[in-house]
C-alpha cells in the first residue's frame, strides 16, 4: 500500500490511503483481509500521516 495515497490540493498533501485498492494489493500479495488486519493498517496510517504532517 505504499504507493497507494490519496493526495489533496496542488502540493499533493498526503490525506490517507486509497481502500479501493487494497483487496488488489493484498490479493496479489497472498494477504488475507480481516477486521483485525483492517484496524492495524488504520492505525499504521493515522501515525504516517501523524509523520508526514509534522
């Protein structure tokens, strides 16, 4: 999913990941989607863009 982020406005401010494209990443990558694994990836990037925005 690292290259999966959803950009806003004209300096491509980074606002989250784009979910419509992870049922692809994680088929492709063997990865079985479950609520537990949704709520980490969640967590992972509530603290990326914790990162990115400081």
């Amino acid at each position: 999913m690292g290259t999966q982020w959803r950009r806003a406005g004209f300096k491509g401010i980074p606002t989250g990941l784009d979910y419509a494209a992870m049922p692809v990443v994680a088929d492709a990558s063997g990865i079985v989607l479950t609520e537990i694994l949704l709520d980490q990836v969640r967590h992972l990037e509530r603290e990326a863009l914790a990162a990115m925005h400081a």
